[in-house]
C-alpha cells in the first residue's frame, strides 16, 4: 500500500530526530499516526547508517504481551544491538500500564523515543511528572483540505470542497470509492472504535446509550453554545436522568479521545476566558456526518468546522470570541499573532453583510480582521478582508 507524505508534520518533526527530547504524537485514532511515524523511522533509516529501528505497534496482536512498563523496558533491551544507535518508535503507548516509568528509563539510556497515543491526558498526570520537560508534542489532524486535495487527485473545486465536508478527511478513504454506504460504514467501525477503546474501556463507562446520544445532540447542535446543564435538560425532557456532572465528565472524555474540540468564550476587552457555554466542533466531519447526515440547514456551521479545523491544523489557539454583546466566530492566535474571523455560508444581502462585517468592525484594535464565506465574488470592507472558504481553506489567506 503506497504511504502518501503529510508533508507539514514530517517537516515539524524532522529538526527533533535524534535530539534530546521525547517525540509525543497525539490524536484521533485512525488519523494517520501510525503511517506518520512509519515514515520517520524509513526518513531515519536513509539518514542514519548506525540507526536501529524499534518498532512496537499496540494494536498488533503480537505485542499483546507488553502490558506494563516492565514488559516494555526488557522487551526492548533484548531488542537492541551493539554498534547501533536505537530509535524506538511505540505506537498506541497508553495500552501500556506505567509507560513512562520505561520511557524515563529509556531515555536516560540514551534512546530516541517516538511515541503516538489517541488520548489527550497522554501528557497530564504521571508522564508530566516523570518526563517534565523532556518531550515535545505534534498534535495529529484528519487531513486539510490541501492534503485531502492532493491524497484523492483531485482539483480545488466546488465539488471537491462539497466531498470534503460530506466525507471529511480520514486518510485511510483513499483507499474507498466515494461511495456513502461504504464510506459511512467505514466511519462507524472506526467511531464505534473510539468510544469502545478510548472512552468506554478506558473510564468504565457503563451507559454507553447515553454516550451515542450525547455525540449525536452534539452532532444536530453543530455550531451551537454547549453546556453540561442544557444537555441535562434536554434528556429530562426524554425522560432520561443524568447530573450535571455526569454530563460534563462524558464531554471531557469525547475530547480527551479527540473526537470533538472544545473552543472557550473569551472576553476579547478583558483577556477572560468564560467557564460556562463552549461550543465544541468534530475533529472529522466525515464522523460527524456518519452519526448525522448533513443538512442544508447546517451548511453555516459545517463551515465553521471547517475553519475551526484549518485554524487547529494550522497549531492556532483558538477561541468563541466575545466583544460587549456581539459574538465573533473565531479568535485566533498564533506566534504573537491575533486574527478575528467571521464565518458564513453566503452573504446573501445586506442585512447579512452588517451582520458579519459589523461585528468585526465594533473591534477597536490593529489585528487582522477576516470574513469567511462561499460567495463566488468576495470584496473587502473598511480593511476587512473577505476571503472565499476554499482559499482559506487552503491557506491562502
């Protein structure tokens, strides 16, 4: 099976190979980590006459046998030989109890690791205590629009752009015709995969109804502020009873799986970051839509997705911005940089224009303002750019 070349990570990575740091690569289960890494070690081999490729892949049966960081340090010491220079590479490392008692080891004999795991609290807990400061962490996203592009041969297009939002950007569709019971199908196995491996295992959760429906409001509410007590009240309205804090703990474990991103409320006058009433977007509209189909009517917020997602792929932090009573979409920061971005599906009229570009121009500082939108024709207005959503989309902003 050809391996297609994510370019932006291999080039992130590449400056850390050999070095003193730890290599932590982070997301979504099926989102390509492992093919990323396999490409890092073949990079290392071509480079490094000396190196000795260690390659430990969790979901293989055959090391089902590494079960705690015992097993992994001796597995890998009766791995390596003399007169070499050993880069270890463990896939899924969270399958591993205690990893980072081997990894510290490891490390401090000298051994450059690489490690991918699909759950945020990777790097909370025991591995910052054992390993502060000594690793560096490449967050892993299903594929931009660009790569999406270049991985299915197509042109930049509407019709690419509409396959995009429908299907999303798991690597693996390559190998699928664009055909909507397969590629459907395909999703649901790998989000069936998440919440078994991921949530359900990983935090005993017992009412694994409660969880499909929770990633389905989440799906219909696309766009929407979320908090845990408007999800309460909805399901009493079903007649089903959870607290509060139930609610919230299964929203913290969709997206410490990846799964979904939450983006926070931030007073843009007072620099505060609002606890209550997130709004939470679909690491892969691909998954979100196998849940839920799209709708015409989600059209404006599947666009915001989009744009959430550029900006994340782009290693922005991003926030729901808030500036007196108006909203705007996205509060981006980046290396010092600040840019505000309004997204929608069309701007129809007049009334729309105001709306959009009128948020942004209430905003009395210098930083960059954007609206975002699918119009054919995009014009700018008192020095906001107006940016069609396929060029944003592919960084040509």
């Amino acid at each position: 099976m050809k391996l297609i070349t994510r370019h932006k990570y291999l080039d992130e990575i590449r400056p850390f190979i050999g070095k003193g740091v730890i290599k932590v690569l982070t997301g979504l289960r099926r989102v390509g980590k492992t093919t990323l890494m396999l490409q890092l070690a073949e990079l290392i081999r071509q480079e490094d006459v000396k190196s000795q490729i260690i390659f430990i892949n969790k979901e293989l049966n055959e090391f089902n046998h590494l079960k705690t960081s015992d097993d992994l340090y001796r597995f890998v010491k009766t791995k390596i030989s003399k007169q070499t220079k050993p880069y270890l590479f463990v896939d899924e490392v969270q399958e591993i109890d205690h990893f980072e008692l081997a990894l510290r080891q490891l490390f401090a004999e000298g051994i450059d690791l690489y490690i991918t795991g699909s759950n945020a609290r990777l790097l909370s807990g025991d591995l910052a205590t054992h390993l502060s400061g000594r690793y560096i962490e490449f967050n892993i996203h299903s594929l931009s629009y660009n790569e999406f592009l270049e991985f299915h041969g197509l042109g930049d297009n509407n019709d690419a752009l509409n396959k995009y939002m429908r299907y999303g950007g798991m690597p693996y569709l390559v190998h699928l015709p664009m055909n909507d019971e397969i590629i459907y199908g395909y999703l649901r196995s790998i989000y069936n995969t998440i919440i078994l491996k991921d949530i359900v295992s990983r935090y005993n959760i017992r009412d694994v109804d409660f969880l499909d429906r929770l990633t389905e409001y989440l799906s219909d509410y696309l766009g929407n502020y979320v908090s845990s007590k408007k999800i309460s009240d909805f399901l009493k309205n079903q007649r089903v009873t959870l607290s509060v804090n139930t609610v919230m703990n299964y929203l913290k474990y969709l997206a410490a799986s990846f799964f979904i991103s939450k983006a926070q409320r931030l007073d843009i006058i007072g620099k505060r970051r609002f606890e209550i009433n997130d709004k939470y977007y679909f690491e892969d509209l691909g998954l979100k839509h196998a849940l839920l189909p799209q709708s015409a009517e989600q059209t404006g917020s599947v666009f915001e997705n989009l744009v959430y997602h550029q900006l994340k792929y782009e290693n922005h932090e991003v926030f729901i911005g808030k500036y007196h009573d108006r909203e705007i979409d996205f509060v981006a920061r980046k290396e010092g940089v600040t840019r505000y971005i309004q997204v929608a599906y069309l701007l129809a009229d007049e009334k729309a224009k105001e709306r959009e570009f009128g948020n942004l121009l209430q905003i009395r500082d210098n930083f960059e303002k954007i609206v975002v939108s699918a119009d054919e024709f995009t014009s700018g207005h008192k020095g906001i750019r107006h940016i069609h959503i396929r060029n944003f989309l592919s960084g040509k902003y």
